[in-house]
C-alpha cells in the first residue's frame, strides 16, 4: 500500500502487446526499417566483430564519419525527440518516431492515453564520431521507460533482450554529445521511485536542481546530466523546442487540460460538493466523506456518530463525472481500522461495493470524481501513511505533515506517498490576494524584530515579542541578545502574491540565515537539519518578491570572518546594495533577499489603534466562562456560544459566566495581531496565542500540534504595551490541562515566567495586551 502513492499500477499483459508491436516496428532514422526487430542486435554483433579483430573503441570511433562539416554545420541529420506524458502509467516517454504514439502536437492524447508535451531536445540521427548513443528500454513491472548513455547500466543493448533490474532494450534513441559542448545543451536526468519514472528535461527549473542526488520539485531526484543534445541549427526548430517547454510539462507543473469540467468562464459543469473529513483518535483513523449524515455533524470539534470528531471540509471533488476527473474509489479495513481512497482501482484489485480486495480492505464505493492533472482550478490532495497506526490521512494542506515529497516521513510519523489526486478549487477557495485594492493590506502584518548578540557575531529576526523577552530598542533580552527595534513587516498568513521566508539557525557557526528560496538549505521541516549545518525554525513570515509601490527591498549581506547574515531595509547602513560589493563592517552585499511591505501606504494608512490615548477602532468585549466538570476556562466574543453573558449563570455544556475578561480589537488596527483559538477535545482545554507556531496551524479547522483544532480568530490584541494596553496574563495547570487568562494578577499571585501560583496555576508570563477601556 505505502509503496504506490502515484504509480499507477500497469498490468504487464495489458502493455505488453503494445510495446512489443512499437519494438518490431520502431524505426531508426537514415536506416532501412528491420521488421523483424533486429536493428540493434546487427548493430552489436558488428561491433562484437570489429573488437574481436583488436579494434579499440576509439579506433572504431575514428572511422565514422565526422559530425561536422569543414564549415562547421552538422554532417548529419539532426532529429527532434518528442516527450510524452502518460498520467495512468505516471510514465513519460520519449521517442523520434511521431508514428509511436500518433501526435507532435503538444496537449493532444495519442496512442496508449500518452499526451505530447512538445519537443524535448534534439540528437543526431545516424552515428557520427563526437557523438554517444542514446539506449532506450522499457521495464513493463512499474510502467517506466528509462534512457542511458551507459550501456553497462543495463547491461545489454540487443533489441528484445532483458537486462539489469528486468529493463528490456528498445534499440536506440540517437546520438549525443557526451560531454559539454559549445553547441550541446545538457539533458538532465531525474529519477521519482514513488510511480517509478525517469524524467528527462533540457529546461532545469521545471524540477528546480541538477545537484545529483537531491530532490527537487515533485518529488524527482536528480541523476545528474544524461548528456548533451544537439543545438538545432534553424531559428525555426529552436523555436519549437523552446515552446515546447512552456506547452507542455505534464506532471510537473503544466496547466493542464480540464476541458468538459469548466466553462469557458471557469465555472464547474458539474456540481461541487464537500468531503468532510472526521477523527477517531481511539483507533487513530481518518475518515472522508460526501455525506455528514454518516457522522451526523458538520460543526468543527464536535464528536459524532461512532466518536468521530468533525475537522471540516477536507477538500471538495465533482458529484458527477466530467470531462477528464476520475473516480475516487472508498475502502475499509476493519483489522487495523482504515480508511483507504484511491484513483487507482487496481491498488485494491476491486471497485464492487461490499466485496474484499487487496490487502484485506473492502469497497465501499465512490466519494467523487476529481482531477488528475494540476490545473487552474485544482488543488493538490496529499496522501500520507502512517504504519505504526495503520492510518492513512489525506490533506490539500501540506504543512499538516510538513513534507509532500514522496517517500519522506514528515510529522506524527505520517511518510508521504504523493499526490493522490487533485480536488476542485470553488470560487470561495482562490487564493486570497495580499491588496484588497492595490494598497490596502488584504492580509495582516506582523512586526519582524531585530536584535544582535556581539558575543555571538548574530543578527537574529523574528516575528514573536516574546521570544527575546524584550522589544525596547537597546535593552539586552535572553541569550545576550539586544533589540534593535522593528526591523520590517511581512504578511503573518499566505497570500497570492507572496511566498515564505524561510528561517535557518546554525549553531557551529552562531548564524540566523533567512530566504524565500528554500533550496538553498534543502530542507523546510521544522527540526530538519540541511545544508551546511543549518536548522530549519519554520517561517519568519510571507514577503512579496517583487517590487511595488507596497513593498520596499530588504537587502541581505554577509560577513564571511564571522559568519553573520544581515538583513535591512536601510541601504546606508552597509553603504552599498549591489551584489558581490563589500560595504562597511566588512559586509558583503548579496542583493535584495525579498521584499517587505510597506506598513504606510502613500494614499492609505492603516488605521490606527489608538489615537491621542483613547481607542480609534472598534473592540469586542470578550467573555469569561468556566467549566468545573472538565476543568476548562472558555473565552469567546460570541455570548451565544454559550448563551449567557450574565455573571454567575450557567449556560450551555455546563460552563458557569464569569462576566468579561478583557477586550480585544475587532479588526486588524496598526501594530496588532491575531490571537487564534483552539480547542483540544481529548484534554478538555481551550488554548489562546498570538503565536500561530506553538501549535503549528493558523487554518481554521486543521489540526495542529497536540491535537489541537484551530477555532479561528478570538480578536486583535497589541504585543507590547504602548500605554493603552492591558496585558492579558497566562497561566496553565498541568494536572487537569487548563489555560486560564487575566488581567488581574492577585487571582493567581504572580506573574513570574514559570512560578506556580494559586490553585496551581504555573504562569506563562504575559500573553498579549488588550486594549485599556
């Protein structure tokens, strides 16, 4: 089961017939056509003769032709190879024969269900003395076709014959450069053991490395350069390789083809519905489903039918087929209790309902239809297993798991196996743009604090007040580090236009390092350690990485002696922002890092939360409520909640009104933040910060760390206090997992970071500041 997370599983008889008949009848380029499949085995047994009679393999060489001409122009015909994509074999395939699969026009379907993607690169059509062949074989168990210039990788070259790995030769593909060239363009190979694909591409953004050995995009780990085609020399065939490119990328990353499932004005042809997704943490299963009358619950956090608790809409697929989706088929395992969904029929062996399949699971039918491709109006739906549980949990939000690389274990020890499929994007779920109109923030701001630690040699940033213990400018805080104010802003949450800042920690060298492009540490797990030594903290925030009038450039440089990476937006303060040029303090300019946004608009200002020490926004008182049963403190700017807001009463669930607890801001004024609500079910406690990391999501409805559920924002609170604040103190109590929030400090006595109070109560120190009435 863990093992075929996107392969589609080919049954050799089914392909068997096809390939062979494409064997016999493959034709090679200035050659007569073999009908008996021959080609390649002549081709050795001439070269097993020449050997034997103590010709070298450069002498051989020396006798073909060469690949020039006196004036420098190809001797010898050059030939496109087109590049196909199979997404029910999770094959690509290439090949100079357009009669193979029917088409060269990018986008169409062909024979075998494979859909060109254009030109892939060039090579030369007949042997010539500068340039190597290209094997081709073809492996029916895992449906990959697979291309080398090193025939010991195989180990045989005669058409028909099995070698290494059970990998049957197909002859030759052409002829190419085996080394660097100033005509040859490199081909880079890529490998993904998840569907068993070797992938092969001259354009390397399209998986996004060419270091051997690392895992780009998708999935792909790179092998390295396959070899280097050939240039073509007319404007015209440069052009249909370049184009290519851009038409036609398949699984990696194409806007794929959804035609007879959206309109022209990308309105669904068919109906859209929700699959909601349920927890039962005493079997540990996930379950998915159309139909909430099977639990009985839609509400977030409440339990159901069996124990299962609503975690929301997981994702949504169509309720009918339509043009391209495909059926995703429902399973059952009762020893181990799991819930199965797959595309792939054959993964289980049956799509009968009732009957058993594979493995032990039993069919329990269709949940919908959804899309196999990536396309404008799709979004990615990842499968992980988990085998110490024996569960199997699908999300479109890969930072649940903190990994959607095939095949590497991420959080709660949850493997990734891929895409499983593509659900349907609806109107609601389009990316939330960061400018509500083209200046006014569409999404909140976090302050980024800068401090310096001279012991150290560090600049650290970081978006939590709490972490250094002080945001005064020139005040030392924990670990020596000293605030130097407000370094930038960045946006707290994703949005369309922005990406994330990625924050690194190396502790051999004392260095913070900071970047939006996550390859150059390799790794964006929390905890996981990349290159060079440095540690992933997650994300400092969400930057723009362009210019505007919105945003101002945040110049990073660094000091090579004492390994410090520092980040401003202040070009005086180094002297120079070009890249490579060293400024003062011996710090080397390495560009504009990304682009922070600008916290005054030139026509709009963020309104302020207070004005002349009186509050210029609007505040929400918040209610105090406690549960004595389950040892719970609740607090909610909706008194309906739990249907009283008088002092002393009980409400609802049995929680007891203890009058209001402080006010928060109704929305996002200057300098505040969000303070996000949770609920975890198990502990019976309810949890509040401004600081969305300590439990890992800021979604509503996802499940975080601990098991608790996002509920959402509570209010707006300020970090600091500026005079017209109030802090908010937290306390928890271990013994019966209770946090509990105050203004006044004589409930529980103290206020000491880590003292134990009254009633038990540990103090957390302050949470935030409310706004002072």
């Amino acid at each position: 089961m863990g093992s075929q997370a996107e392969g589609f599983i080919v049954n050799y008889q089914t392909f068997c017939g096809p390939w062979e008949k494409w064997i016999l009848n493959y034709e090679y380029q200035e050659e007569p056509e073999d009908p008996n499949g021959q080609h390649g085995e002549d081709e050795e047994k001439e070269d097993d003769a020449a050997m034997e009679e103590g010709e070298s393999e450069q002498e051989q060489a020396s006798q073909l032709p060469s690949c020039y001409n006196d004036d420098g122009s190809y001797a010898v015909d050059v030939v496109p190879v087109y590049r196909y994509w199979s997404a029910g074999a999770g094959d690509h395939f290439y090949t100079t024969n357009a009669n193979e699969i029917g088409t060269t026009t990018a986008g169409q379907v062909g024979n075998h269900g494979y859909k060109c993607e254009g030109i892939a690169f060039y090579v030369f059509a007949s042997k010539c003395s500068q340039a190597v062949p290209i094997y081709r074989y073809w492996k029916a168990a895992g449906s990959d076709h697979f291309y080398t210039t090193d025939e010991s990788e195989i180990g045989t070259t005669t058409s028909g014959e099995k070698g290494n790995h059970d990998y049957v030769s197909e002859g030759i593909l052409g002829y190419i450069f085996p080394d660097e060239t100033e005509d040859g363009t490199p081909i880079y190979r890529y490998w993904k053991a998840a569907n068993t694909d070797h992938f092969y591409t001259t354009n390397s953004n399209e998986i996004g490395t060419t270091d051997s050995g690392q895992a780009g995009q998708f999935g792909y780990v790179s092998e390295g350069v396959l070899g280097y085609g050939v240039t073509p020399e007319s404007e015209e065939q440069k052009e249909e390789q370049g184009g290519a490119q851009q038409q036609g990328q398949g699984e990696q990353g194409e806007a794929a083809d959804d035609e007879g499932c959206f309109d022209t004005n990308g309105e669904p042809l068919a109906e859209v519905i929700p699959i909601y997704r349920y927890y039962l943490a005493s079997v540990v299963n996930h379950f998915y489903t159309p139909n909430p009358a099977e639990i009985g619950t839609t509400q977030v956090g409440k339990a159901g039918n069996y124990g299962y608790v609503c975690e929301g809409v997981g994702f949504k697929l169509f309720k009918t087929q339509c043009g391209n989706s495909v059926p995703v088929y429902r399973y059952f395992k009762g020893a181990g209790t799991d819930h199965f969904y797959t595309t792939n029929p054959d993964e289980i062996g049956t799509t009968t309902k009732g009957t058993v399949g594979n493995y032990g699971y039993v069919s329990e039918g269709i949940i919908g239809y959804a899309l196999t491709e990536d396309t404008e109006h799709s979004l990615p739906v990842y499968r992980y297993w988990n085998a110490g549980k024996t569960d199997h949990f699908y999300t479109s939000n890969g930072a649940e798991i903190g990994t959607v690389e095939a095949g590497q274990v991420g959080k709660y020890g949850f493997k990734s196996e891929g895409t499983a499929f593509f659900g349907v994007i609806a109107d609601d779920e389009a990316p939330k743009t960061c400018f509500k109109d083209d200046v006014t923030p569409n999404v909140n701001l976090v302050k980024i604090y800068r401090y310096w630690n001279a012991d150290k040699t560090d600049h650290m940033y970081t978006n939590d007040p709490n972490e250094m213990g002080t945001i005064t400018p020139g005040e030392v805080g924990k670990d020596g580090y000293k605030c130097e104010g407000v370094a930038f802003e960045l946006f707290v949450q994703p949005c369309a236009e922005a990406v994330p800042v990625y924050r690194y920690w190396n502790k051999a060298w004392g260095d913070h390092f900071y970047t939006t492009n996550v390859k150059e540490i390799g790794v964006e797990i929390e905890g996981n350690t990349g290159n060079y030594g440095f540690i992933s903290e997650g994300i400092l925030g969400y930057a723009l990485t362009e210019g505007s009038r919105d945003s101002v450039p945040v110049y990073r440089y660094f000091k090579g002696g004492v390994s410090d990476h520092f980040y401003t937006t202040n070009i005086q303060e180094i002297g120079t922002g070009f890249k490579g040029e060293l400024g003062n303090f011996g710090y080397v300019s390495e560009g504009v890092g990304f682009y922070a946004i600008k916290f005054v608009k030139d026509d709009y200002e963020v309104k302020k939360c207070f004005v002349d020490g009186h509050v210029n926004d609007e505040t929400l008182p918040i209610y105090r409520y406690w549960n004595a049963a389950n040892t719970d403190h609740f607090y909610t700017k909706n008194g309906n909640e739990i249907g009283t807001i008088t002092s002393g009463e009980t409400g609802q669930y049995g929680y007891k009104s203890e009058g209001i607890g402080f006010y928060l801001f109704k929305n996002n004024c200057e300098g505040s933040i969000p303070v996000y609500r949770y609920w975890n079910k198990a502990w019976g406690d309810h949890f509040y910060t401004t600081n969305s990391k300590e439990i890992g999501t800021s979604t509503p409805g996802t499940q975080g760390n601990y098991g608790f559920v996002n509920e959402g924002i509570l209010g707006y609170a300020l970090p600091e206090n500026v005079g017209c604040t109030l802090p908010v103190y937290r306390y928890f109590k271990g013994g019966v997992s209770d946090h509990f929030y105050t203004l006044n400090i004589n409930e529980i006595g103290t206020a000491t970071k880590g003292q134990v109070g009254k009633y038990g109560y540990v103090s957390e120190g302050v949470g935030f500041y409310s706004a002072d009435l």
